[in-house]
C-alpha cells in the first residue's frame, strides 16, 4: 500500500472528526464545571472518537489507493486503531491538564449574563469613589434601568436617576461630594442585592494621633484563568478591618478579550463590590496596545497622562501610593525591556517632591520585579531608574510581582535609617513558578518550595544580569516560599507592617519598620 495514501487518508480523513469531536468538548462538557466528570467524560469518549477516526481514516486510505471495497485488513485497521487511541489520549488529556481548569473557570463565570460592580477610588478618595458593572442589553434603551439607589443605611436607599453613565457595555457611576470616613450603601440597576463601600477617613496633620487602617496585596491574580476563591475568602476574612485592594498587575490573563474581564470581576464581585481596587497593569493587563485600551476603559483611574502610560496616584491618611506602568499603555509592545518611559519617571520625581512632611509612608507598585530570584530574574534597568528616586525621596516600600511566588528583600543601606523593603508578591492565583524544578530558566534553584539566596550561591556577583548573585540579593534577601498568598499591610501611624499569609491561613514572613 502507498505509503503517501496513508498519510493523506489518516490526515485528510481525522481532521472532519477532529473539528466536530473539538466544537462536541467545547460547547458541552467543558461547561460542567467538575474537573473529575469532565476527565470521566473524556475517558468514556476518547475511544468512541477513536473508532470514528479510525473509520474515516481507513476509508480515506482506501479510496486514495484505489482499492477495492471488498479489501479489509484487520492488521492495518488495528494499526490505525491503537495510533488513534494514543493521538487522542495525548490530545484531550494535555488538553485538560493544561488548559481544562481556565475553561471551566471561564465556563462558570465568564458565561454570565453580566458583572459586576466593582469599585475604585476617585482622585481624593475621601470624597470620591466610582462603580462600574456590565451593562445588560435591556438597560441601554430603558431609562429606568439606570435607576442607581444608595443611601448611608441599607433601608434607606434613595433613588438617583440619570447618575449612571453607559460607555459602550459598561455601566458607571462617578460619585464625588461624599462625606470622609462614611459608609454608604447601594443598589445597581437590575440587581437587588445591597452592597457597601467605606470613603477614606480625613486625618487632620495637627492632631497628635493617626487614625490606622489596613490594606491587602494580591499580585498576579490570573482571576480570568484560575480559581481564586481561596484568594476571596482570605480577603473576607479580613474584612472589615482592610480598606481597599492594592495590586501589581496580572489580575487578567488577558485583557483584550471581554470573557476574561467578565469571568474576573465575577469571581472577584464579593470583595470588590465593597473595597476598592487599586491595581498596576501587568503584562497580561496591558503589554498590547489593546489590551491597554479595554484596561483604560475598565479601571478609570485618575491617570497622569493615560495615552503614554497607565501611571496614577492616591493618598490614603498619611500614605501615598505610586502605581506605575512598566508597559507605558501598550506602546512597548515587542521590547525586550519594558520600564517606565522618561515622562514617566519624571512624573514620579515630581509627585515624591511635592509631598507634605504629614506624608509619612510612601508606596511604589509596579509589575516587574527590580530584585527576584525567581523565573524571571532581577531587572537591573529598572533598578537604575528607579533606586536613586527610591533612595532620595524615602520610599519605604516597593510592591512587584510578575514571578509567581513570595519573596522579600530589605535594603537597610538605602532610605536610612529607616530602609527600604522590596516585596515580590505574585500567588495570587496564577501558576506558580517553576524554580524548584531543574527545566526552569533561572539558575536559582529553591529546595522544597523555600529559597535563601545566601545559603545557595551559585555564581559570581554581576549587578548587570538578571540572575546575579552579588550582596544586594545574597545579603538582603530574607525569605522566599513558592505559595499562593495574599498581603496583609497594618499602618500604624510611623509604623508599617506586612505580614504575608498563603493559602489556607497560615502567616509565613512578617515584618515591621
């Protein structure tokens, strides 16, 4: 038999099967939400596929070489069987296991009919304070739907008709003039449920006594891809003693598709409807330009200049917080460096300089990591541009993610006498890291999930490669665990605390400056 009639036969008859047995798994038992049934499923399938594949193939091999109808060969249909088998096998099972959960995951909250709301601070957010959601089809001709209600007790909501501003699919109310340190509660159009959100308390610099509050971290959220519901309940946990969520990007896998965004703030909808999300972009957010765009358009922030970057920034009491854009609003798409163009720097250096002495804390959050001993490595371009301004302005904490795992630095050398920590924290959800294993890129390598850099050196110090090992990464880092995790940041007046807590409650690095 002609060797070339089979390969066109086997191709040319699987890829029918192929396209209905992929638009089958995709519209059916990818939706069921239950990773085992959906493994069950395909155990029960994979065989059935593969007796019909085997079928169009034996026929395509038949008809190419011009054989008889009457030829039958078990020894070529048990070849083709066991070939198919295995191809199937391999297809579906990598399938799940690579990709199954983010489906599911997409399945269960992104096929909702809307999402939302979700909340963001306002440019002084003791006054001010915005609500987006989805809006539904209905509601965009029907002016009773943008009946907006809240009110300073969930009994006594009033009716705010016409505050609801439609852009495209979203919904939006921008409420200014409110009262500091109020709760207010509210209802969105088509929605009974009541939620709450808290204005940020007015702290007069002249009293002695600062009130506290505290904030949580999540980097590298991925919410549109995994299941963060561990993420969520931590948060709650916490509530109400945090204020707002604070972020260094990633919380999209991405942003350019409207599903990912649906299936985040779907998941995200029992904290953010209550606290505020504050968050730079990640390069899952908005290394594209449309990717940027659809960001610009979900997270309306008081943005410096939004065309050149998605850099802001908000003071909450007596700490200001720096939100930067390693990807400067899409614009350095296929760059093999992405850091904050110069306007963008000269932004910061500006903002730092004009702060009042009552500003005690001051916070920079940025996606990538200037040290890390993670996948990614250190970035020793940001390290150049960023370290003299962290240096000369006090700034006492830098916020990254981008790896995806815990890590914390403290540089006692800079920032004197109080010192700077630099903090990596990206388990909020995405897959962790691979540097425990020996095919990851970085020559680091954490044993048990845990990495003390000075306890393993590995090379010579070189401040200019991203894995170096010299005294600023062998010296200064205190601790790393490969774990998903959430932040908890406790401000008390001159004293800042950041306690890291992973998945299942468990505190594993804590420290106060």
């Amino acid at each position: 038999m002609d060797l070339t009639a089979w390969v066109i036969g086997y191709l040319g008859g699987g890829i029918l099967i192929y396209a209905l047995a992929l638009h089958i798994y995709w519209r059916n038992w990818l939706t069921l939400g239950h990773y085992r049934l959906t493994k069950t499923i395909a155990i029960i399938h994979i065989p059935y596929i593969t007796l019909v594949t085997t079928i169009f193939c034996y026929e395509g091999i038949r008809i190419l070489s011009g054989l008889p109808e009457w030829f039958i060969s078990a020894y070529s249909i048990k070849v083709l069987f066991i070939l198919n088998l295995m191809l199937h096998s391999l297809v579906f099972f990598s399938a799940i296991r690579l990709y199954g959960q983010a489906w599911i995951v997409r399945q269960k909250y992104g096929a909702r009919p809307f999402f939302g709301p979700y909340l963001t601070f306002g440019p002084d957010p003791t006054t001010t304070i915005t609500l987006t959601w989805e809006n539904s089809k209905q509601g965009r001709n029907c002016q009773k739907e943008q009946d907006f209600r809240m009110g300073t007790s969930p009994t006594g909501l009033i009716s705010h008709v016409g505050t609801v501003q439609l852009n495209e699919r979203l919904a939006r109310v921008t409420l200014a003039g409110l009262q500091p340190g109020n709760t207010y509660y509210y209802q969105i159009p088509r929605n009974t449920e009541t939620f709450h959100f808290e204005t940020a308390p007015q702290w007069d610099p002249k009293t002695k006594t600062i009130p506290a509050f505290e904030f949580v971290i999540v980097g590298d959220l991925h919410g549109s891809a995994k299941d963060v519901s561990q993420t969520v309940k931590l948060i709650r946990d916490l509530e109400p003693n945090v204020k707002f969520i604070l972020s260094p990007g990633d919380i999209t896998t991405d942003a350019r598709i409207w599903q990912h965004w649906r299936t985040l703030w779907n998941q995200m909808r029992l904290v953010a409807s209550n606290l505020p999300v504050e968050s730079a972009p990640g390069n899952h957010d908005a290394e594209l330009a449309r990717g940027a765009s659809h960001w610009r358009k979900m997270l309306p922030y008081p943005y410096a200049n939004p065309t050149s970057g998605l850099y802001f920034t908000f003071t909450y009491l007596n700490t200001s917080f720096f939100i930067l854009d390693n990807y400067n609003a899409g614009r350095g798409q296929g760059s093999s460096k992405f850091v904050p163009a110069p306007e963008q720097i000269a932004w910061l250096d500006q903002e730092l300089a004009k702060l009042p002495p009552t500003i005690i804390h001051r916070v920079v959050v940025i996606h990538k990591a200037i040290y890390t001993t993670g996948d990614f490595g250190c970035d020793p371009d940001l390290e150049v541009l960023l370290l003299p301004l962290i240096n000369k302005y006090r700034v006492n904490l830098v916020v990254a993610g981008h790896s995806h795992l815990f890590e914390a630095f403290f540089r006692p050398d800079i920032n004197q006498p109080r010192g700077t920590a630099f903090i990596v924290t990206g388990g909020g959800g995405g897959k962790l890291d691979w540097v425990s294993l020996k095919y990851s890129a970085s020559p680091y390598r954490w044993s048990d999930r845990v990495h003390i850099a000075k306890s393993r050196p590995f090379l010579e110090g070189n401040p200019r490669s991203p894995f170096r090992n010299d005294p600023v990464v062998c010296q200064y880092q205190e601790f790393g665990k490969l774990c998903r995790h959430i932040l908890r940041v406790i401000v008390k007046g001159e004293t800042m605390t950041v306690r890291a807590i992973e998945w299942g409650g468990n505190t594993i690095y804590e420290r106060t400056w």
